[in-house]
C-alpha cells in the first residue's frame, strides 16, 4: 500500500502540471477579481470573487487536472491492468482516490492563499469600519471569529472550498473508471456542478444540509454554530469518499477479477 502511494504523490506532485495547476487557479481568482474593480480590501475580493462569478466551477474543474490526467497516461498507455495486478483492486482504489484528495485541495487553497497573498500587497486584509465585514459577518456561523480573527476564518473557509474540490476531485476520479474517452472524463466536473448546483437545487432548498453550497459555505449556512458546521462538512467530505471509493471498486473489481 505504501509504495502504490508513493508512486501515485510523485506522479500528481512531482510534475509540471500541478504548478500549473496552482497557477490556473490564481489566475482564476485574478482575473474573476478584475470584474469587481478597486475595492476596500482583501476580504471582500474573497467573498465576491467565489460567490458571484464563476470561481468555484473552475476550481472544481483545475484542481482535478494533475492527477486525474496522470490517470488518464496510464490507462492510455495500458498500464491499468498491470498496476492492479500487481497491488490489488482495493489498494488501487485507495490510492487513487487519496491522492487524488489531496492534489485536488492542495491546488485550490494554494492557488487561493497566492491569490490573497497578491491582494495584500495593494490594500489592507481587512479595512477599518469594513462594509464588507459589516454585511457579511452576521450571516455568517463563523461571525465571532470574523470579527476578532479574519485571517483565520478566511484560512478556515479556504480549507473548506479544499475540502470542496477534493470531494468533488475523488467523484470524477471515481466516475472516470466508466469513461475510456479521455476528453469525457473532463467534462465529468462539469456533470457534477450542474447536478449540485442546479439539478437538485429545488430539493436542496427544502433541506440545506444537503445543499453542497451550504455544507462548504459558512456565509448562509444552515448553523451559527461552527463546530457543527465544519464537523458536518467533514463528516460529508468523508461520505463522498466512502460513495467514490464503492462505484470505482465496483467497476474496477467487475473488470479485472
């Protein structure tokens, strides 16, 4: 199990895609900000940028790309068999989906502290008399720490949007096992934003606890109690996991046992 893992980090890290992954996502960040013009401070950019364009698909979408396209070269390149053969279904799918995790919220939240980083540098992280703040704080379940922590609770919501790509990251990989057509398997984080985010909006609108925008946002969220919050956004993170882990053994183990 440890080797297959750390071939599989080398393979995701250890390339030139993942840099230009985390420099994607920057730019998606930057360039989504330009819309918004000069503003007050950083924490309006990091508010704005994600809610109101379309940051979190792109998010979804580039943060899968170094590993997922790993993946696609070896089955490609006919390596598939091979590797399962020699490590087994199970351990295979293990791997595959934890690093995959983990490639996926590295890019998103390295790619967004850059982004943050950078805006530091023109204005302040947070204003004096912030309006942002002011109308963004009571809404939030992490309010208290708004107001007397603001980095750490961006730090929190960045690990959460991770948290975000990372799930979504193991379902395309998971559903990937389906598709040999390797430009349909990039429109699969496509697939599963619509689904979320507007397939079953209406059903989510009666229980947002199921509504993936309010299981990984704190602003509107369905609790002002943050412990609940990030317990349940961790628990689901761990469920999507567990549903990606069993449709990708399913397939794998029906193909090559």
């Amino acid at each position: 199990m440890k080797s297959i893992i750390k071939t599989d980090f080398s393979r995701a890290f250890i390339n030139w895609k993942f840099p230009l992954a985390i420099l994607l996502m920057f730019l998606v960040w930057d360039l989504n900000s330009k819309r918004f013009g000069l503003r007050e401070d950083v924490l309006f950019y990091f508010i704005n940028v994600w809610g109101r364009s379309i940051t979190y698909l792109m998010a979804i979408l580039i943060s899968t790309i170094p590993f997922l396209s790993a993946h696609i070269e070896e089955k490609e390149n006919h390596f598939l068999r091979y590797a399962i053969l020699r490590t087994g279904v199970w351990k295979y799918v293990c791997s595959k989906l934890i690093v995959c995790f983990i490639s996926a919220f590295s890019v998103c939240v390295l790619g967004t502290v850059l982004f943050l980083i950078k805006q530091s540098f023109y204005i302040p992280f947070l204003a004096e008399n912030s309006v942002t703040l002011d109308n963004f704080a009571p809404m939030s379940c992490f309010r208290g720490l708004m107001i007397s922590h603001i980095k750490l609770a961006v730090m929190i919501q960045t690990i959460l949007y991770g948290m975000l790509c990372g799930s979504m990251g193991v379902l395309t990989m998971a559903f990937s096992a389906y598709i040999n057509n390797s430009f349909e398997i990039y429109v699969i984080p496509f697939l599963l934003y619509y689904c979320f985010y507007f397939l079953f909006a209406g059903f989510f609108k009666y229980c947002p606890m199921l509504s993936i925008e309010h299981i990984y946002e704190a602003i509107g969220c369905y609790t002002k109690n943050p412990v609940l919050f990030f317990s349940y956004a961790f628990f689901i993170t761990i469920c999507f996991g567990i549903v990606g882990g069993r449709v990708m053994y399913r397939k794998m183990k029906g193909e090559f046992q």
